[in-house]
C-alpha cells in the first residue's frame, strides 16, 4: 500500500516481517498498531475454524454456535462480544494515518471504512494478504474457462448469451423452473440457484409481486459501490519499477482527518511478469476506482454525455494515477475505460454495481443476505450474499447452496 505522503508498507509476509513494517511506518502508534493486527490474527484465525466446521456461519443455529464456542474456549467469549462492534471501536490509540491505512484496505474488501465496518469481517479481510495471496494465470478468463469445462464433465450444460428474465413458480409458490429472454422455460426438479446480485435475484427473477414489503425496503437499504477502471498497457520497465504488482494507493486530497472512497484511492492491479496477457514487452494492467454507481444512469439526456463524464474522470484520475506512482513516468498507456455503465452492459448488474454489499453492521453476520430466499427452492450465491466479495468468498457460497441441496452424507 502506497501513502499519502510516498510512503510504501507491504501487507504480506511472516507476521514477524509485516509487525517491524507496521512499527516503522506508523512510529507514532506503532504498539497500537501491532496490537490491532495481532488480534484481529487470533480472532480471523478462529473464525476461519468455525467457518470450515459449519459454512453457513451466517445462519448458524444457537446450538452450533454453542459447539463452536466450546471448541474455542479462550476466544469465543472475546468473538461473540464483538460481534456489534465496528472495526473502528477496535483501532483507539491509533494515529488517523493508521486508521486510514486500514479504512483504504476495508473499503477495498468489504466496501465500507473501519467506522461501519463489522469487526469481524475487517478481522478476516485484513488479515487474508498476510496469509499469501494468489494470481490465476490467464487471468479471470481462465477461471470461467475452468469453471464451464467442469459443469460440462459434470453432465451439466453451459449456455452462453442466455438472459434469466423471471422464475415461473408452481401453485404451491415454489419456483417451477425459469423463463428466458427468448420466451423458453427451463423447469427445474429441485432447486434455481440465482448467482444475479441479490437486488436483482428479487427484482427481476422473483419480481415485485412476489417479494413481501418488507424485503423490498430492505434491499433499498442495502448499497454497493460501482467501480472506474482504466485498462493500461504498462512497458515491463514501468512494472518493475512499481514496489508490488498490486499497489492500493491512498492520497488525501482534502488533507484532513476524514476517509472519502472516491477521491481518496485507487488500485492498480498488473498482470504478474510470468503471464503478462499483452505483447512482449509490455504489461496488461487495471487501474480501478471506487465511484458512486447511481449517478452514471441520471442527469444523462443522451450518450454524449456519457461520454464526457468517462472523459472527465479518466482526466481526473490519470492525474492521481500519476501524482501518486511518479515512478510509471511514460510507461503507462490509456487502452480503455469502464464505468458502471461498461458493467451493466456487460453484466446486466443493478447499476453495473460490483463489489457486493457494503460490510456494515446492518448487513453483517445474522443480518447478512444469504443463500436462503423466502421461495422455498431458490437459492442465491454470489458477492451480494453471505461471506461477501472476491472469488474465495463467492466460492464459499456456492459451498454453502451445494450443502443445502446435495449434503455430504455423514456431515
Ligand atoms: C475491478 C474489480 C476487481 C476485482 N478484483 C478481484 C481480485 O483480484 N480477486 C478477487 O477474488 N475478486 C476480485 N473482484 C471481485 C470478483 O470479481 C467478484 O467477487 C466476483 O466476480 C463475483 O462473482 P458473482 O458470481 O457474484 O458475480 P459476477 O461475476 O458478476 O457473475 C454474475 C454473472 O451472472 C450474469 N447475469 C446477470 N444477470 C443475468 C441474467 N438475467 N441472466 C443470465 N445471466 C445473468 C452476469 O452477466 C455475470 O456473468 C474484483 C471485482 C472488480 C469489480
């Protein structure tokens, strides 16, 4: 993570390594600081346990939360009193450049700053780099590529260009199987498994009709952020200046206390030097930058204006690309751009939202969206759902809906 002020911390390595990095970054509050990220180790560590023993920790019943206390006598007292706190009750006696330290790196992973973040979840996320991170070679691609040959082995069949519009339901409510753009319904013998965001699981496949009041106004309360992206070729000598192929870097363009997501960070993500995805020499890269989805579809009276508010911000944030990694120099060149509008084009996301649900304490733990619809036979995976975003936890919701509908015998 690059600072404000130029200031490059590495969130990885031996714990050993990472606290004398801590300590010398953030003099200031630096026992403090251990002091946050030690805990939140012990508390991730434990979580992470009771995650493997029961999946669907989100909906886990007071009997297995009982089981997994008693597994884990020395932490579960200090993990269920914690359980309202957000992460920043967590962080006093610790300087607000560290705060903003972790604010940028919450906001990355669970959409939300340390002041509404749910503690526990900025325990697990926080935490996650220090236990290694991992590159797919080829990129997402491969992983849907992957993805589809094992549905495929598997006897499934894979449809491409194929739009869900609405569930059919039986008399007795419980979804007979799905309607497609083109007219055609696919039945189903047991389950839907919806992995559209939960907004649009229930407002376009559920639809109005059939979601209960009080839902509808709770998924208005929930939000997601939409995302800038600038797709870069980088010369190799450009990259290997970078301090990490992925560099989160803050600025503080209001030079006060306060955190704001969109003018305050960006991401730049390369492709490793092993599998560069782009002509000899050179680099693919993203530059991503959280912006606030809903005002990409108003206030529009026709495409061009579109088009000028994607050329004001990539403008604007080309400029912080540069002020805050001098070292790219001209090595950096602009392919293409995405705004939320590029993700609902491509994704048909509500408001091309990404990210999934913000981690606040609202939607956290027993108020976290998860695989369980109120249609008995649909279930939901994805980001939008419970344990939230990146490919790990979206993986484990698919884990927790394959549970549900095909359990391991004996478990
Ligand atoms: C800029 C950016 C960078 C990221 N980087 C990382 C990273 O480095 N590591 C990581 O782990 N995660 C990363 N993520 C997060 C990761 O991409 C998401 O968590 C993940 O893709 C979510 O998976 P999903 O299946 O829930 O949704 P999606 O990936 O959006 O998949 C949903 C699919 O459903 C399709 N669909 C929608 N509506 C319909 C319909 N009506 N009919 C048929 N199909 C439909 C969509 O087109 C889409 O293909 C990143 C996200 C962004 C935006």
């Amino acid at each position: 993570m690059r600072l404000p002020e130029g200031l490059d911390v590495r969130v990885g390595g031996p714990a050993g390594e990472f606290h004398a990095s801590l300590r010398e970054s953030f003099p200031e509050c630096a026992e403090a600081a251990v002091r946050f990220y030690r805990e939140a180790a012990e508390v991730a560590d434990a979580l992470r346990r009771a995650a493997r023993r029961a999946p669907a920790l989100a909906e886990a019943s007071r009997l297995q939360i009982l089981k997994l206390a008693a597994a884990a006598p020395r932490l579960a007292p200090r993990i269920l009193a914690a359980r309202g706190d957000a992460a920043a009750t967590h962080l006093a006696g610790t300087s607000a450049r560290f705060r903003h330290f972790i604010d940028a790196q919450l906001q990355l992973y669970a959409q939300v700053p340390s002041d509404s973040c749910a503690y526990l979840y900025a325990a697990v996320a926080l935490t996650e780099p220090l236990r290694g991170m991992y590159a797919l070679g080829g990129g997402g691609q491969a992983l849907a590529d992957a993805l589809a040959e094992s549905i495929k082995k598997s006897g499934g069949t894979v449809r491409l260009d194929t739009t869900a519009l609405k569930l059919a339901f039986d008399e007795s409510g419980r979804a007979a199987g799905v309607t497609l753009l083109s007219g055609e319904t696919v039945g189903t013998t047991r389950a839907v498994v919806s992995n559209l965001t939960v907004w649009d699981t229930y407002g376009k496949l559920v639809g109005a009709d059939h979601t209960p009041a009080g839902l509808r106004s709770r998924l208005k309360q929930l939000k997601g952020w939409g995302a800038y992206q600038i797709f870069v070729s980088l010369e190799e000598d450009a990259a290997g200046r970078l301090p990490s192929d992925k560099v989160l870097a803050l600025s503080d363009p209001r030079g006060g206390e306060s955190f704001d997501a969109e003018s305050s960070l960006f991401m730049l993500g390369a492709a490793p030097a092993w599998d560069a995805r782009a002509p000899a020499g050179r680099r693919s890269a993203t530059v991503s930058a959280f912006t606030d989805a809903e005002q990409w579809f108003s206030f529009h009276s026709d495409e061009s204006e579109h088009e000028e508010q994607d050329a004001r911000s990539l403008e604007a944030l080309w400029a912080r690309v540069h002020a805050a990694l001098p070292e790219l120099g001209a090595g950096a060149e602009v392919f293409e751009t995405a705004t939320p509008r590029t993700f609902y084009e491509h994704t048909r996301r509500r408001l091309g939202m990404v990210g999934g649900v913000g981690q606040s304490l609202g939607a956290f733990g027993a108020n976290a969206p998860t695989h369980r619809t109120h249609v008995p036979n649909l279930l939901m995976v994805g980001d939008t759902v419970f344990p939230g975003n990146g490919v790990a936890a979206v993986t484990h919701s698919a884990l927790v809906a394959a549970d549900e509908l095909a359990p391991v015998r004996g478990k």
